[in-house]
C-alpha cells in the first residue's frame, strides 16, 4: 500500500521547512525530500539601496547569525572601498571583527548544541516529547543547561562589545570597524566574575568535547552509522591550511581527502561554483563546476572545515582535532553525528582564539578604517556557524548596489541534508507498517546535524503545525496525525 509521510514543521531548527516520504507498496521508503516551505527575497530588496547600507540591511536575514551576514557583506564593501579583500583592514579593525565572528560562532555553537541537540543525546531519539526538549534538560541536567546559557550569554556580550548590539548591530563598516574596544570593556571579558570570564569558558569548551567523546564512546553504534553517505567537503582555509572561520582560501576535498579545489581565491568563486534550482524547494542545489551537478555537491560546516584543514592554531583544539582526525585514520570524516564532534572542538578554539585576541593591545587602538581606489563589484566569504558564505555586490556609478548573490551555509548543505534524510527515512520506516513518533524524529536528528538556519536561505510564512496524512495508493486518505 503506497503512502506518503509529511514531517511539517521541522523541529528544533531555525527557521520552517517539511519532509516528505514517500512509501512505496512495499512499504519501502521509495523517495524523501527535504523541503524548503520558505521565501527569501534580499538579493532583490538591497538593489537600489547605497552600497555602505549592505553590511546593515542584509544581516536581516536572520537573528540567529546576523553577524555571519554582517561581516560577509562588509568584506564585500571592503573590497569596493578599495581596502582590500580580507587582509588590508588596520590590525584594529581586523582583530575587532575577528572577535565579533569568533563571539558569534562561540554562542551559536553553544545554542545549537546544548539547547537543540543534547534532548536527542540525554534522552533518547524515542523518548517522550515533553521531556526531549530544552525544557527538559534544564529539568533534568541543570548544571548542562546553565552552562549552554552561560556560554551563549558570553558570545553575545563579545558581539555587544564589538557590533553595538547583539543582534543587528552596526560595528563592521566598509573598510573596517566603527569603534574599538575600551580596557574595561576588554577586561571584563578578561577577569569577569565566573563564570562570565574567558578562562571559565575555555574549561566550559574542552567539558563539553570530553562530554561528546564520553557519550560516543558509550554510544558509538549509534553515533558511527546514523547517516552516513560519502560526500565532499568545501570550507575557506588559512592560506598555509589552519582552521580560520574570517578569512582565506577556498579549498574542497572529495570523500577520499583529494583536493577537488585547491585553494583558489574567492573572489573567482563564480568560476567554481555553480546553483541548480528544482521545483521542490525554494532553496538553490550549489555544486562544483568542474565535477557537475550531479556529483559536484558539497558539505560545509563544522565537519567539512575539519575535513579540509591541516590543523588548528590553538593548543587545546588542536589536540583534540588530532584525536578527531586519528579516528578516520586522517580520512574525510562522513558520518553525520560527528558533526556535533567538530561543532564542539570549534566552540573550544573559538575561546582559545577569543582569548589571544582580548589579551591583543591593537584592539584598543583607534585607528579603524582604510579605504583606497574605489571598484564597482566585490565578494565576501567568512565561514558562518553552519558553513561557508557567499555575499558578493555590484554597484554603479551612483554608489547604489545593482546586483546581490548570496549563497548561504544552509543552501550549501542542500543536498547533503536531503541524502541524510533520505539513509534515516529508508533504515527508519522500511517496510514499518506504523510510522511512530520516534521514527520522525530520527529524521529530523539528521537535518540537526547541519544546525540549518532556513530562514537564511529564504523565507515566507511558515506553518506550525506538524501533520502526518497516510494516504493509499489510489490517493484515499487513511490515518492523519498531528502533534
């Protein structure tokens, strides 16, 4: 009996989208798609808008990375002021807006682990719904959820302190930063009260990868075979190969470890990089020109950049990041829950970072902006929480900006999401004659994986209500369940 399963909405995500199963007669999952319900229009809104309004405007897209936008739009900018294209900022403003992006990451990895991720991990992908929430975890784990709060309240003080506000703040501008950082402000974050201090969070950062490594050693099973599909893997890269979320190269290795992309400049990105579009979702398909679109897909993200890095410029991180590599013996790592074992090692250099830069004087120096001849289009990558982003801009000779592409992390993960979806649906619900809540669920564990912020990609109204509707092969509806 043919039947079709729609997942809508999407849980403990940012951002709506659905997923559709399709059952075959055999009660085989036959096809599954990950669904996009979203529509975002900013590449259309910022035409006609001067060109020093982009790194402001676009950071609407969303409030869960705007500084990710932030800054990718400002580089661009960086690049049509004249300031170069990553490396021409004064050390002020370079080290500014590192601190900014490093608080960002640092918070919204804290978020995405502690609050969305750790439910599934604590109590079980079939355990009861209301208990395997966020709500749950501070009821049952306390020390856990104050540390994920604490951790993201420190992020976004950082940001406070750089970008004016924590969400939607205004502190990158085009060939720089609009303000430094005052001593007190920087000590605060130096010598604060515990646990709202650099050093609490670094211990805060290495407890939480020895909680994942404890967990996947009791779990590995589960860990080590819950979707897992070769893939290759893009990210920017420093250019003598270390770990670097602001700025670099570009660099992407296919499922074996063999450069496929070997780290060109960015600002050529349109030359490697292509967008496919399918009727089904309002979110592109991005793939590398020179493979083709059916097998040039990528991933990006946590697991993609420690996949395409040599190493990681802090101790803490790096030792954990040779344990992490040894573990696929210097292979590409392709299983999806390690994404969570590179999201962790992250937010651990992050704070390493975070703490070489507060401890740095340039950044209470006031020397903020450069800028040089002025050009009439420019790019801007940064890697954002969830993957590498893409902001480039033209303009006229009237300073408005007439042209705006953006491919944003999420849509680089489109695909790998849909084959995640596809391995747990198929090893979930083949030949299941009930579909239960805990098989849902599952589905939706692999798309938190990617920590996919789909109001990014795009956006529209979006429905809240999750419906499932079995339906026979002659198109009879049979059951509806909702939740």
């Amino acid at each position: 009996m043919a039947r079709k399963i729609t997942i809508e909405p999407v849980t403990r995500v940012e951002g709506h989208g659905k997923v559709t199963i399709q059952i075959d007669d055999q009660g085989n999952v036959a096809d599954s798609r990950f669904h996009i319900v979203e529509f975002r229009g900013f590449e259309r809104f910022v035409q006609g808008r001067p060109y020093w309004e982009a790194p402001v405007l676009v950071q609407r897209l969303c409030g869960i990375c705007p500084v990710s936008h932030h800054l990718a739009a400002a580089k661009a900018m960086d690049v049509i002021v004249g300031a170069g294209t990553g490396d021409g900022l004064t050390p002020t403003g370079e080290k500014m807006r590192r601190i900014m992006h490093y608080g960002q990451m640092f918070q919204s990895h804290s978020l995405h682990f502690f609050h969305l991720v750790s439910p599934d991990l604590l109590f079980g992908i079939d355990a009861d719904p209301a208990i395997r929430n966020v709500i749950g975890v501070a009821l049952k784990h306390k020390d856990l959820a104050v540390q994920g709060v604490m951790m993201r309240k420190f992020g976004q003080e950082l940001i406070l302190a750089t970008a004016g506000k924590k969400i939607h703040g205004t502190g990158a501008i085009p060939g720089g930063i609009n303000k430094c950082m005052s001593k007190e402000e920087r000590d605060s974050f130096l010598k604060g009260a515990d646990p709202m201090n650099i050093d609490k969070m670094i211990d805060w950062a290495q407890g939480a990868v020895d909680f994942f490594k404890d967990y996947h050693k009791k779990n590995r099973e589960f860990i080590d075979n819950f979707a897992v599909f070769p893939s290759s893997h893009l990210s920017l890269v420093r250019k003598d190969g270390a770990l670097d979320f602001y700025h670099g190269v570009l660099r992407a290795v296919d499922a074996d470890g063999k450069k496929i992309l070997n780290d060109v400049d960015y600002q050529d990105y349109l030359t490697h990089v292509g967008e496919e579009v399918k009727s089904w979702s309002y979110m592109k398909f991005p793939y590398l020109k020179s493979i083709g679109k059916k097998d040039g897909w990528y991933t990006v993200g946590p697991l993609a950049r420690l996949n395409t890095c040599d190493f990681i410029p802090s101790p803490k991180a790096q030792k954990e990041f040779e344990i992490y590599r040894a573990y696929t013996n210097g292979k590409p790592n392709n299983m999806s829950m390690h994404m969570h074992w590179a999201r962790l090692i992250e937010i651990l250099h992050a704070a390493e970072a975070l703490k070489e830069l507060l401890n740095d004087p340039d950044i209470l120096k006031d020397n903020l902006v450069v800028k040089g001849k002025k050009k009439s289009e420019g790019v801007g990558l940064v890697e954002a929480p969830r993957g590498t982003l893409f902001h480039h801009y033209r303009i006229n000779e009237h300073d408005q900006i007439v042209m705006a592409n953006l491919i944003v992390s999420t849509t680089n993960n489109n695909e790998p999401m849909n084959r995640a979806v596809n391995f747990v649906a198929k090893s979930n619900m083949n030949g299941q004659k009930e579909i239960t809540e805990g098989m849902m669920n599952a589905v939706e564990v692999a798309i938190r994986c990617y920590d996919p912020c789909l109001s990014c990609a795009t956006h529209a109204l979006g429905k809240m209500p999750l419906e499932i509707s079995i339906v026979d092969g002659g198109g009879s509806l049979l059951d509806v369940k909702r939740k």
